[in-house]
C-alpha cells in the first residue's frame, strides 16, 4: 500500500507500488525523460513492475527516502515522480524529479522540489545535491530558483556525457 509522504497545497507526494506500474512506463518513455533523463529500455508493464521494485520501493525499504510518486491532490492524477534518491556514482543524496511533459511549466516542479528539500532535514540530511544535463535549461533553472548552488561539471562514470552537479546544505 502506497504511504502519504508529503502534502502541498496542490500536490500529494507518496510511495510508488506495483500499481504505479502503467503510470510509470509512460513516465519513462516521456519524450521529456528520453531526452534528458535517458532511456531505461523499459518497454513493458512487467518492465516497469520491476523497475520500480527494484529501484523507488527498494530504496525506500532500505533508506526511508525514493523518488515518490507527485499527484494532483483534487483527482490523484499522477503527474511525474520527485524524491530523495542515493546513487552509487554520487557521494550524497541527490534530489531527483521527472514529469510527464503535459504537466510541464505548472509549477508542479517547484512545489515538489521544495517540499522535498523542506524533507530531508528530518531525514537527518545536512546537504543534498542534484544533477542534470547542461543542455536542460529548464532543469537547470529549477534548480537554481530552488536554491541550490553549481559546483562543478562531473563525470558519473567514465565515458558518460556529463552532468552539472548542484548542492544545497542545510
């Protein structure tokens, strides 16, 4: 069963089920999410079961924080996905976030971001960092008016294309 993590005026933030599933492969095959997040080869419903078994609800079980699932509070539409996620190539916890494209430039973003960061204080967090493309000027700018600060472009893995890599301390 899914739990309520968060609440803003607009918004519900929860934890993703196996139901979350058909919600989820749409995400991920966004054209927004292709472009600048990658493509997850996640093709089917079983697909998109798995993934969020192994990745959102896993993390959650093991870290008491993932990526959560952002509806719209007055329908339960859910719209894209926004947590606090650890990743293996970073040394911290990193906000991340993803839309689905029809939900863009609402604000839905800022009003997620900002309560999750408002989060990880009581998470025991005393910084979080994000990354995103550089070619993702509206990633980028969100960031920014969230408060977090660019340190530097990194590498994740050798090879990869790159990221600007934010941070925020608390």
């Amino acid at each position: 069963m899914p739990v309520d993590i968060l609440a803003t005026p607009r918004l519900r933030l929860r934890t993703a089920d196996r139901d979350d599933a058909d919600f989820y492969l749409a995400l991920v095959n966004d054209r927004g999410f292709l472009e600048h997040i990658g493509d997850r080869g996640i093709r089917t419903r079983e697909d998109a079961i798995q993934a969020l078994l192994d990745g959102p609800i896993a993390m959650q079980d093991v870290r008491g924080h993932s990526l959560y699932v952002v509806e719209l509070k007055d329908s339960g539409t859910p719209i894209g996905m926004c947590g606090l996620i650890k990743r293996e190539t970073l040394d911290g916890v990193d906000i991340g976030y993803a839309y689905l494209a029809r939900y863009c430039g609402r604000g839905y973003a800022y009003e997620a971001g900002m309560a999750v960061l408002a989060l990880a204080p009581a998470l025991g967090l005393r910084r979080v960092l994000a990354i995103t493309s550089p070619n993702n000027l509206a990633s980028n700018g969100l960031l920014r008016k969230m408060g977090m600060r660019y340190e530097r472009f990194v590498h994740l893995v050798p090879g990869d294309a790159g990221s600007n890599l934010y941070s925020m301390e608390f």
